[in-house]
C-alpha cells in the first residue's frame, strides 16, 4: 500500500473494480476492495475511479466496441427484464 500511494502521488491513476468494505469468506468479513482502497486514498489525498460495479465504464465501453448488450449481460450470468 505504501507503494501504491507513493506511484498515485507521482500521477499513477487510483483505478479500482469495485468499492466492496468486506467479503464473506467462510462466514467471516474479511477486507474487499473498497477498504483496501480507502487506504490508498487516504494516504495519497486522490480518490480512486470505480471501473467495475456499480459503475457502468466497462459495459458502455464493451458497447462502444461493438458487444451487445445481451452478450455483456450474459457473459456476467445475468439477464435484462
């Protein structure tokens, strides 16, 4: 992490897949992305960009090359109503 908020300060993007505090593992919380996150974020001062869930970046960027949205739902096992 330390690394992490020394490239950010320099001008490395903060980029994350999702803002998740915790996972279930074994019925256990354990850290997800989104605490891993924070502390980079507050350490460099830069807040990161969610690419994955909730944020819709990837799937419009899969639809501006080309993919449908029914093939971008169904690779993820999830269907449009």
């Amino acid at each position: 992490m330390c690394l992490a908020s020394f490239h950010v300060q320099k001008g490395a993007k903060l980029i994350g897949t999702n803002p998740d505090k915790f996972t279930m593992i074994a019925g256990f919380r354990t850290p997800g992305n989104g605490s891993i996150l924070s502390c980079v974020e507050q350490a460099s001062g830069v807040k990161a960009v969610i690419t994955g869930k909730p944020n819709s970046f990837i799937l419009q960027y899969l639809i501006d090359e080309g993919q449908s949205t029914d093939q971008c739902y169904q690779r993820r096992g999830l269907s449009i109503l």
